[in-house]
C-alpha cells in the first residue's frame, strides 16, 4: 500500500465530518434519549468522558484511514463490507448486554452513517 497516493485530505475531512456526526447523532435533539433510554438509562456525565471521546476519535480516524486504503486500492466495495460488518459486530454487542432494539439501531445507524460520509469525502476530494 503506498500511503504517499492516499487522498490524506479526503481521510482527515472523513475523520471530523464522522466524528461531527457522532456530536450531533448523540444529541439529546437527535437519537439521544432514545439511545440514553435504551441503554440502561446512561445518563450524560458531569464532564466530558475525556478517555471515551479519544478512543472514539481514534476509531474514527482509523476508519477513515481504511477507507482512504480502500479507494486508493480501487476496493471500495471492500470498506463497504467493512463498515456493515462493524455496524453488525456493534450491534450484536448492544443486544448482548440487552440494550433496547432502537438503542442498537442508534448505535449501528452512526456507523453505517458516518461509514457513508467518510466514503463520500473520498468521493468530492
């Protein structure tokens, strides 16, 4: 894999558009009361959960990396695989520890969504 012919700008705007995302998709105005009720009741912390949000931007980033790999290697439809096989692997953990069925279509739905955008951001750069 040559990273110097990856499309690095197309990766970072895939990285803070998904990230973005998540900010919004989370939001109580959004899916976040369904998600927060479907999930035991998680109630918003005091104060950020600085470890979770890097993790998360790390993850984001990572996946938008791959994506980025898979475009420059003429594989996208591997990314798509991808993506839809995180969003399952997401919700088999979601109902494993029994949240609520639209908590899981939250969770999963962020990530085929934000997959989406990191795909399209290869597309427009």
């Amino acid at each position: 894999m040559d990273f110097a012919a990856m499309n690095w700008g197309a990766v970072a705007l895939g990285t803070v558009l998904a990230f973005g995302l998540g900010m919004i998709w989370f939001s109580p105005r959004m899916f976040g009361k369904t998600w927060s009720a479907g999930s035991h009741n998680i109630q918003p912390p005091d104060s950020p959960p600085v470890a979770a949000m890097v993790f998360q931007l790390l993850a984001t980033a990572l996946l938008a990396v791959v994506i980025g790999m898979t475009e420059t290697a003429g594989a996208i439809g591997t990314a798509v695989a991808m993506i839809l096989t995180v969003a399952l692997f997401v919700a088999g953990m979601d109902l494993f520890s029994q949240k609520s069925g639209r908590a899981t279509l939250v969770d999963a739905g962020y990530i085929l969504a934000g997959g989406l955008l990191m795909i399209a951001a290869q597309a427009v750069l």
